[in-house]
C-alpha cells in the first residue's frame, strides 16, 4: 500500500493512496484501488481514482472523464504531469 502526502506549498498538498484488491473493482479489469488528489486552497482541482460502478477516471478542474490505467508508475506519472499543467494554467489566478 503506497499512501503519502506531499506538501508543496502553504495552500498545496498532493496525497497519494494505491493499493493492491484480491479482485479488480468493476468495471476496472486491474487489481489496483487508488485515490490521486492535488489539493490548491482547499479544493481538489485534480484528482484520478477508481470506483465500483465507475472504474478509472480523472477529475481535471471541472471536468471529469475517463482514465486508461496502465501501471501505477504511469498512473503516478499521469497524474504529476496533470498538477504541473494546472499550476502553470492557473499561475497567477
């Protein structure tokens, strides 16, 4: 089980949460159970998870939609490259 928080600043915090199910979580075919949320003055403005009923998808600001999971160091990558994209975006805001 992988579960950490990374503080990045006064007002960010990513928290990570994956661990391994005896069977996957429907509709996800994988093994993995996982919550990934980038936290910027108390909102989640990203956030990759799986749920039963749901499977893997991706929160992105307002939006949400589905996730491909491959791996969870591809997942953890995905997910770092989508916090970096939102701070440039919102850089200033």
């Amino acid at each position: 089980m992988i579960a950490r928080r990374i503080v990045l600043s006064k007002v960010e915090f990513v928290e990570l949460v994956l661990w391994r199910v005896p069977a996957p979580v429907a509709p996800s075919t994988h093994r993995y159970r996982y919550r990934y949320a980038f936290v910027c003055a108390g909102e989640c403005v990203v956030r990759y998870d799986n749920e039963r009923g749901k499977g893997d998808h991706r929160h992105y600001g307002g939006t949400e939609g589905r996730y491909r999971f491959v791996s969870p160091e591809k997942l953890e990558a995905d997910f770092l490259r989508d916090v970096e994209r939102w701070q440039h975006e919102n850089r200033g805001s």
